[in-house]
C-alpha cells in the first residue's frame, strides 16, 4: 500500500481545513486560521494540552471552535 495503516487517520487530517470541522462555542487562547490543515490543529491541541482551540477567518472573525475529540472522531475509520 502506498500509505501505512498508521499514517491513515493523520492523513486524512492534512487533507481537509480547520474551518470545515469548526464547532459552535468558543476556546480560550490564540486562534488558529480555519485554513490551517486539521492535522496541524490536532498537533496544536495535544502538544498544548487545551481541548479545544479558537478558529479564525482570514479577516480575523471568530468561525467557532474545534476540538480534540471532533478531529479524533473525523480521523476515526468510517463504519
């Protein structure tokens, strides 16, 4: 196979924006740009240790948030 069973999950994240997993509600700290990849996102939510992390358009405008366990579940294999 061209991509190990391990690596699916992670890239699958790096194909698909931050601003297509937001959800409603807010998060404490600095935003990440919803173009960000969703991998990156993920990588900033577990090395930072917060659960949730603010997303922001190009203008700065508040989209929402996006958290640790709607990128996980997005990484999940589909059933």
């Amino acid at each position: 196979t061209l991509v190990g069973a391990s690596e699916r999950p992670f890239r699958l994240l790096s194909l698909g924006h931050v601003r297509d997993a937001v959800e409603p509600g807010s998060a404490e700290g600095e935003a990440i740009p919803g173009d960000a990849t969703q991998r990156d996102a993920l990588a900033e939510l577990l090395w930072s240790g917060r659960p949730a992390l603010p997303v922001k358009d190009a203008d700065g405008k508040a989209l929402g948030r996006v958290t640790v366990e709607g990128l996980v579940k997005r990484a999940a294999r589909p059933q």
